[in-house]
C-alpha cells in the first residue's frame, strides 16, 4: 500500500504537467476561436473578373484573366488605373500571375518572359531590363517580386516538369536577387532550393498539385525573405545578407491537409481537375511588421463533397463554377510559428490580403449583374481578438 501511495505521489507531477499542457491547448484552440470579422468598410473596382495579384505600397495588383488587363488599385487615392499591352515584342507582355511589382508611386514592372518591363500606371512603356538565362532550355520568369531600394528580390522559376522525379532530386533555386537594374540587363544571384531538403517531396517519390510552387515575401529591411510552399505547412527563413537558409520551421495550420500521391500515379480520386482541391493551399503570405507574417490559405475540400460537385458537373471547369472552400488567416511568428489564427466563411467571399494587422481585405464573388455592370466588389474587414498577439 506504501508503494502504491509512492508511485501515486511519484505520478501526481506528471499527471499534472500534461493535465496543465492539455488545458493549455485547449486555451490555444479558444483563443484562435475567438478571432472575429467585423465590417467596416466596401468598396468597388472597375472591371469584373478580376485576380488579386499582389498588394505593394498600399496599392492592391490586380489582373483580368481573361484578356489579360493590369489593373491597379490605389487604396490611398481611391483610384484606378488599367492597361493592356499583351504581345511578343519587347515593350509587352505574354502574361500575368503573380509576376506584378510597385517600383514607385508612377510605375508598375512585369516580369515577363527574359525581361523587366517597366510602364507608368497608365500603360505607357518607359523600359525594360534583360533578365539572364542560366542555359538555353531555361524560360525565366520572376514571382513575387518585390523591389529592396534598387535590387528586385523574387521566385526564381524555370521550366519543369513536376511529375519528374529528377526535378526533386535535383532542385532548383528557389530565390532569384537581381541586381544593376539600372542598366539593360540585370546581374543575378541564387538562394535556396525547390524543393528544399525538409519538404515531403524531396525524396522524389511523392508528388501534389502545385507541389513546386512557393510562396514569397520580405521584411521591411529586406533583410530576410519568407518562403511557404503551395501545399506544405512549412516556413522557410532565408537571411538575405548571409546568403544562406536559416530556419525550416513546421506550421500547426488547422485544416491545411496535404494530398500527396506516388510520383507515376495515374489514377484520379475525382477527377484529374478536382483533385487539386484535396490539399490545403496557400494563397498569399505578406510580412505585416513586427516580426509577423500572414498566411491566407484555402481549406482542403471534403472528398464527398468534390465528388457530389462531380455529379453535378462533370465537366468541369467547362461550363462549372469555381470550387469554394473556406480559407483561413494564420498569423506566424519566424521563431515561434503560429499566434493565432481565423477562419474566414466562403459566403464572405474570399480573403486576398490584410491592409494592416487588424484589417482584412475579401474579394466578394462575381454575380451576373457583376458582370453587367462591370465592377468586383471588396470588402473590408476588422478582426477583433488579437489583443497582446
């Protein structure tokens, strides 16, 4: 009986401990529960069918898919400026998806296939840098890119093929600094790898949709550059100076789930055009001061669920909807990973960035008198919680 009182007394520690870390955790879950929207502000955009592509200098990048307009949004002024300058010569574009940077309050770059193109706000062409080619195979083009003072820090992306095994075997770079932007043709350097050697996917026997996509942002000093992947919860930290990684830090990411398949799979769980929709994905990542990044991430869809929109339209993305999921905002710390996070309802729409720390921008879906009128609504949101984060 002695013994067993000891052991007792021995365990009362323990049991306490986890006791405390459990009720710690479920603290944590309430205190993240407790993040909430409220409205305070909308406005609207000229132009319907319009993609977040970046917010910069307090102007939001936007984009017209489907006929390839820049549109750009300044919050400050209230206004809008729009062009389209499409094409193959030397003074366009042949494209635009995150490859939009704000150099100045009158000019806008697009990094372009092998080039900088530099246009005023209004579309005129003022000039362009030749960007270099590391072999002939290699189509370059910017993502993210940012300007620090007059270098251009951004995602180095090259032509691959993701369901090539060699592709992670031997990654790629994944940060492009380019320098001597002044001149016509710029000087370059590397940093990282895509896929780095903490990722699922470096094995090379695993693949995901987007699975060599990333993400990128900067901190104010340009000193440090923030990197997620589409479809990991995982920041990488690359010091800027040092030139070198610095930290690999796991993200606890509610409802980011990963669907990862053999590199030579074949086979759909719904469709080959549904099944990116499995995975959680990240969507925009920004550096909002004191040492805070924010994460907007779309939910991974419910498996039934993306077989019950199977049913309805087989087709898709012909003649379909656009899939919508609830997203999320986490809020992460570079050391301490994540402080908080918020769940963001797809009938509010879809969150693209926060404006500050306490005030989330979400871009409200089309409707047909949307597209009457030619106009995308946003709204503007405060989130009250977040004392002491």
């Amino acid at each position: 009986m002695k013994k067993l009182l000891r052991l007792i007394f021995c365990l009362l520690p323990v049991v306490s401990f986890w006791a405390c870390r459990e009720q710690e955790a479920k603290q944590a879950s309430e205190q993240q529960d407790e993040l909430r929207l409220v409205k305070t502000d909308s406005f609207e955009i000229q132009g319907s069918n319009l993609t977040f592509q970046g917010f910069q200098k307090g102007k939001l990048l936007l984009s017209n898919m489907l006929v390839f307009d820049v549109v750009i949004y300044d919050l400050n002024q209230k206004t809008t400026h729009s062009f389209r300058r499409r094409g193959s010569n030397f003074d366009e574009y042949y494209n635009i998806w995150r490859n939009i940077a704000v150099y100045n309050d009158t000019t806008v770059v697009v990094s372009t296939f092998n080039s900088l193109v530099y246009y005023s706000l209004d579309g005129k062409f003022l000039r362009y840098v030749a960007l270099p080619r590391r072999s002939s195979q290699m189509v370059m083009q910017i993502m993210d890119p940012v300007f620090c003072k007059e270098k251009m820090i951004g995602l180095h992306m090259e032509a691959g093929d993701i369901a090539d095994s060699e592709s992670y075997l031997n990654p790629r770079p994944a940060i492009i600094i380019l320098d001597s932007l002044q001149s016509n043709k710029a000087a370059f350097e590397f940093l990282g790898k895509n896929p780095e050697a903490e990722s699922r996917f470096s094995s090379g026997k695993e693949t995901s949709y987007y699975a060599t996509h990333l993400r990128m942002t900067v901190d104010e000093s340009c000193r440090h550059a923030y990197v997620q992947p589409f479809n990991e919860p995982l920041l990488f930290v690359y010091d800027l100076k040092q030139k070198k990684k610095v930290r690999a830090l796991p993200l606890e990411l509610p409802g980011f789930k990963v669907y990862a398949y053999p590199i030579n799979q074949k086979e759909s769980v719904v469709s080959p055009a549904l099944d990116q929709y499995l995975s959680a994905r990240v969507e925009y990542l920004q550096y909002l001061g004191n040492d805070t990044l924010a994460c907007i991430y779309k939910v991974a869809a419910d498996e039934r669920m993306l077989k019950d929109f199977h049913n309805k339209y087989p087709e898709f993305p012909v003649n379909a909807p656009n899939v919508r999921l609830d997203h999320r905002v986490a809020f992460i710390h570079p050391e301490r990973g994540v402080l908080a996070t918020l769940k963001v309802s797809k009938e509010l729409g879809r969150p693209v960035c926060l404006l500050d720390s306490k005030h989330l921008l979400v871009q409200e879906y089309d409707t047909e008198e949307d597209e009457m009128q030619n106009r995308s609504r946003f709204t503007v949101y405060r989130i009250e919680g977040q004392e002491g984060k």
